[in-house]
C-alpha cells in the first residue's frame, strides 16, 4: 500500500471520527474521539513512521479543516464567523493531542517489534499500558464498554420478562449515561406509540429501576410523544423584510395538569384542542420600530389563535449582524398587545431583557 493510499485512510479516519461526534445525539458515543483519536494518530503513524512528529503539522491541519467544515454544517446561519474559526481550532487542539497520543503508542509498539533485548520489551509494554489506561478509564466512565452492555442487555431483559410479561415490548436501544454512570435500556411497543419507558443499570448489569410508572401509568411518555410532535411544527416567514419563525409548546408550569388528562395514544390535534400552549416567536429585526413589531405580532397571534390556545406568547428578538443586540422576552399576555401603549410596553421589556446591556 503507498503513502498516498494510506494518507487517504487517515483522512477517511479524521472525517469518521468527527462525524460520530457530530452525530453523537443519535449515536449516544459522546466521548467516540477518546478512542477513535488516538487510532487516526496511530494511522498516521503508519504513513510516516518516525518522521510523523515533524509532520504531525499535517494532521493538525487535517483534524482543523473536517472540524471546521464539520462547525459550518452544524450552524447553519453563521452569524459571527470568527467564533467558528476559534472554536474549531480549541476542539482541534483536543483532539491532535489525542492523536498525539496515538502517535508515541503506534511508534512504542514499532520498538517493541524491532526490539531484541527482554528488558526493553517490557519496558515498552510497561509504557504503552501506562499511557493506553487513561484512555481506557475515561472512555469506560464515559462510554461504558461492550461487556458491561452485553451483561445489561441481558439482565434487562429478564427482568422485563419477569415484571412485565402481561405487555408486548421490545428493547429498542441501549445507551451509557455517563452523568449517572448508568446505563439506559429503552423498550418500546410495536403496535402502541406510548407503550415505552427505560430500565436504568448499573455498570455490573443490576436493574437499578425502570420508568413504567412514570412513563406508562402516569402517562409522561404520551406527553413526550405530543410535545416532540407540536415543537416540530415550526412556522416561518417574511412579514416586510422581518423574518419571523414561529413555533409552539405546552406549558411546563401546567405540565401536572396535562398528564392527568391525557389519554394514551391522543392525537397531536385533539392535545392542542384541549391544552393551553405557549407561542414562540423569532423575530429578526435589523432596525428596531416596535410599533411595526406590535403590528406583526398582532398578524402572528391573529393568524394562529383559532388553531392554537394560545395563553402566552415567548418572544426572542434577533438583530442581525448584531446577536448581542438581541433580546428574549417571557410571559407577553397576548391581550396587551392591542392596548394602546403596546408599542410603548415591548420598548421597555426590551430594554429590560436585552442581552449585553
């Protein structure tokens, strides 16, 4: 294989690596890079051999660019460029040091290979578990490991079986949470949507508890299912060159409410028929005239409050080039917006929200 080929791997590797971190929130691998670094520096090490620490430049370079493009795809709108730039290269600096890593145990197991005298074999064995176990500790805390899932797996499912063999589940995913340093079984209903609550163990495979209750009695895993389905109905559009994006939610504070009047499997319409919600508006004004946004908000909530209850409107107002200019706005009773000093009421709950005043 040429030097060409194998370089060719490397970036195939940097690109995978920062995509399971990019992807991470579907993947559950948060911490995929303390493992998959350390292999693109071993990889590298494979292209230039003892030469790779004065060539190491390249793969910093390599890291930088996949991360950058990797930033810009992320954010979409990117408002202050600049910001990108410096992130990428901090998030670039952790990850070649990883790779670096990657790098010194690639060029110990070289040695060890060529290496004719005992004593310095087991000195460079000695070196590489010295400098492997960190990596393997943290990734342990971090991602849990193969065997501990298998021994998870196995003891969740029995339990299931056991507790609940009157219901028809299957286990949907299985995933580390590294904050409780548990892991996470979901199980889910073929034939039900709300049928689906989580068994949580512990790193040996014990069921520490599960969420039946909570989720299925108590009707929280319809609530998720409706409020995810309402947050994904996103509105957006031009009101005289103002881009305004509106979206809507249940109200948290009357959550208590909802579950008890909730019925498993209820539709999304039937829900915003019977429950009061919150409008969130993104309104992205350059130019602030609050009489003019009074008047398109007024647009907004007469568009929507026969779809809608609307009981408060959550408003975040962006200024363009200026983010810092900005301002986020709770609690507006819809009714105040057709008084006659309306205009006057969101000039000053804008001065006494504004970010960076």
């Amino acid at each position: 294989m040429n030097k060409k080929t194998k370089f060719l791997i490397v970036i195939i590797a940097t690109i995978v690596s920062i995509a399971l971190i990019n992807f991470s929130h579907i993947t559950g691998l948060y911490f995929s890079f303390i493992i998959t670094m350390p292999i693109v520096g071993m990889l590298f090490f494979n292209v230039y051999k003892k030469a790779s620490y004065t060539q190491a430049y390249k793969l910093f370079i390599l890291i930088y660019i996949v991360n950058l493009i990797a930033l810009l795809i992320e954010r979409k709108s990117v408002v202050n460029f600049i910001s990108v730039l410096l992130d990428a290269f901090v998030l670039s600096g952790i990850y070649f040091i990883l790779a670096l890593l990657g790098i010194v145990i690639a060029h110990l197991i070289l040695s060890f290979k060529s290496g004719e005298n005992i004593y310095k074999k087991v000195i460079v064995i000695l070196v590489i578990i010295l400098l492997a176990s960190p990596i393997a500790f943290f990734s342990n805390a971090l991602n849990g490991n193969p065997v501990s899932k298998m021994l998870v797996n196995s003891n969740a499912d029995k339990y299931v079986k056991e507790k609940y063999s009157n219901i028809d589940v299957k286990r949907d995913e299985t995933y580390f949470e590294f904050k409780t340093s548990k892991y996470v079984v979901k199980y889910q209903s073929d034939k039900l949507k709300d049928l689906n609550f989580e068994v949580h163990c512990e790193m040996n495979g014990d069921v520490a508890y599960d969420t039946y209750e909570e989720d299925v009695l108590n009707n929280f895993s319809t609530f998720k299912r409706l409020d995810t389905e309402l947050r994904e109905r996103v509105f957006e559009e031009n009101i005289d060159g103002d881009k305004v994006e509106t979206k809507f939610f249940f109200l948290l504070d009357e959550k208590e409410t909802i579950l008890k009047e909730l019925v498993p499997e209820m539709t999304l319409n039937d829900a915003i028929e019977k429950f009061d919600v919150y409008a969130s508006i993104t309104y992205n004004m350059e130019d602030l005239d609050f009489e003019k946004m009074r008047d398109d908000l007024i647009t907004i909530y007469d568009k929507y409050k026969n779809d809608y209850k609307i009981k408060t409107i959550f408003l975040e107002i962006l200024r363009g080039e200026n983010p810092d200019k900005g301002a986020f706005i709770t609690d507006i009773n819809p009714n105040i917006l057709k008084s006659n000093d309306a205009a006057e009421q969101l000039k000053k709950m804008y001065e006494e929200n504004k970010l960076g005043k």
